[in-house]
C-alpha cells in the first residue's frame, strides 16, 4: 500500500505519540510546520516536514522530521542529510526520519548517524538528551510489492543473475543489458531499485553489487520454482541413465536443458541423498517424453522436468561429464524453497560454492 507524502505527514504525530506513549517525563508542547532561517554563514532557508516541541526535566527540544515515502537506505541519506543542514539554522535540533517502514538496515544507518526515525509501522528509536526510547521488530505494514514486482519480474532477475553471477565485477549500462540480453531502460530501471536498496555502487568502471547475499536472500523470499511449469514423470531408469538420456535427447533435438535442484547440487557440493531428478526443458513435446522412456504421473514422480518462466534460467550453466547443471545461484533459488531437505542442500551450496567465489 503506497502511502502519499500528505498522508504520511498526517499521520505523523498519531505515530510520534505511539512511540513517545509510557515514557511519563516526556510531553508534546507544540506540533508545527515552521520555516527556519538559515544562520549568516548559511543564509538557508529551510522548511523541514515537521517540527514538533518535547518537555523533558531538562527543557524544551525541536524534533525536526524529515519524511520520505519509502525508508529504503538511499532515500535515508538524503534525508539525512538534509536534517543536518537544518541543524546548522537550529543547532539544537534533533533530526528524526519519517517513513512508512523502517528496515533495519536503515534503521543502523540512522542510529550510525546520530538521527532518530519513527515509522507509520510502529518502529521507532529517539535518543537525545536523558531520553532513549527504542521499539522494533514491528513488521511492514506497507510492503512496497510494485518495486519488489520490478525487480523480480522475469526480464529483470536476468540482470539479477549477471550480477550475482560474479559480484566482483563492474558493469557500464549498456554492457550490462547485452550481457543480460534486456533493454537499457529495463536495466536503468534495476539499477534505481537496487541503489534505493544501497546494493549497488558506484566505481570507475559502472556500477558492482555492494551487498550480494541480501540481494540473493531478498530475491528467495519472492522466488518459487514453481513460477515455472512443473510436469512430474515416472521412469524405470536410474537417476544417472535419466540424466545421460536427457543430455542426449535435447542435445540432439537442440533444445535448450539444465539440471536443477538435488540434481544440479549433486555437482556442485553434494550434501545430501535424492531420488528424483529435476531438470529445466525448453519445449517439452510428446517425442521428447518418449524418447526419455517418461510416463507422466500425478503421484510417484522421480523426474521432474521444469518448462522455464524465463530464458534467463540457463544464464551461466555449466558443463559436467556433458551433462549441463543450472548455474549456482539458480541452484540456490530452486532448492531453498524446496520440501525434502531442500533448504539444507541450498545452505551447503552457498557456504561451500558461492560465498567462496565472491
């Protein structure tokens, strides 16, 4: 739910009273919008979204808001850094940042900062003078599902990949788009979502993630294997002469193929047992059941064959004993949500596969 920049403001001191609610020393005297002159160094004219005026044993402090639509870590720092240009009109000014939620992450930024932050969500942290009051936890009651949307629609997890794929490398736009095979307004729109999230940076040759194993761990809390469509087959054969058989059918049929899930994590860190085989097909057709001896099922399946949400599955694919295996980081998504002790294999191919190669 998208909350407007008047809202937020409207809402502002219900949500300040919540937080300032059981501390008894503490009183609001004033609730005010105020423009600030700047002082003779600065000549600013300033006009924070909020000012509100506290009573403590120690005297009267101005609470100066500035309030953002969306608490993602960029959007802290600017405001941020606007509440300490206000401070330098009115030095005792304490900053604190509004936002609908509070994430963590921004929630250190602002503490590291020396600013507090109230959110419409039920988060809070004021530290100033002989008051601290600290309320967390409170989950997002305003998830922003569009950008999640955007950012793991199928077009743009390519881009995803490519940069998960090494993190150590950097990207110019349009090198990143050929190599994700997407637009450049595809990946200019990424890269915002990602440097709103502080995933992203800035170095001489582009731009490189920053932060690599929250973007994978945000990116497996909106993935499911089963955005792609899941057929289930029965076979005679063993694992490995399904998986020899796969590998000869689609390559002589030129359809594109990879192992994925215990199948594909088998040559990577093997950690435990497993009696299907699930693999990515391209095209599924009657002669390529036939020719791999499958049987569809509804229960009793040991084949499942994966007919991809997107191209972009196959992106860094490797070759073992001419078998051809997902890339780790597809691995990793298709097994963490996966019943069967699949979240077991994904830890133990992050911890020995792909945390060691960033």
């Amino acid at each position: 739910m998208k909350v407007s920049q008047e809202e937020l403001i409207n809402r502002a001191e219900k949500a300040i009273r919540a937080c300032l609610d059981g501390v008894p020393f503490l009183k609001i005297k004033e609730v005010s919008k105020e423009r600030l002159k700047g002082t003779a160094q600065t000549d600013l004219l300033i006009q924070p979204d909020l000012l509100i005026q506290v009573v403590s044993p120690s005297g009267t402090r101005n609470l100066i808001f500035e309030a953002k639509t969306s608490g993602q870590p960029r959007l802290a720092r600017e405001a941020i850094y606007q509440m300490l240009r206000y401070r330098e009109a009115m030095p005792n000014a304490y900053g604190v940042f509004l936002a609908p939620y509070v994430s963590p992450k921004t929630a250190q930024i602002c503490a590291d900062e020396g600013v507090g932050y109230v959110d419409l969500s039920g988060n809070c942290r004021l530290c100033f003078g002989e008051v601290y009051i600290e309320k967390a936890g409170r989950p997002n009651k305003f998830t922003e599902k569009r950008g999640l949307r955007s950012l793991f629609s199928p077009k743009a997890t390519r881009i995803l990949r490519v940069l998960l794929n090494d993190p150590k490398v950097a990207w110019k736009v349009a090198k990143l788009a050929e190599e994700s095979d997407v637009s450049l307004g595809q990946v200019t729109k990424v890269k915002k979502l990602l440097a709103d999230r502080e995933w992203i940076r800035k170095v001489a040759q582009g731009i490189e993630l920053s932060d690599p194993r929250e973007l994978l761990a945000e990116w497996t809390e909106n993935y499911t294997y089963r955005a792609n469509e899941v057929l289930d087959y029965y076979s005679m054969q063993t694992i490995s002469e399904i998986e020899a058989s796969l590998a000869s059918v689609c390559g002589g049929r030129r359809v594109d193929y990879a192992l994925t899930g215990f199948s594909g994590a088998a040559r990577f860190a093997p950690a435990v047992r497993f009696q299907r085989l699930m693999a990515y097909v391209s095209g599924i057709t009657e002669e390529i059941e036939t020719d791999l001896k499958l049987k569809r099922v509804t229960t009793g399946a040991n084949v499942s064959l994966l007919i991809p949400y997107d191209e972009g599955v196959y992106y860094g694919a490797k070759v073992f004993e001419g078998v051809r295996v997902v890339s780790p980081i597809q691995l990793y998504l298709d097994l963490k949500g996966y019943r069967g002790r699949g979240e077991e294999a994904a830890e133990a191919l992050l911890e020995r596969v792909i945390l060691p190669s960033w």
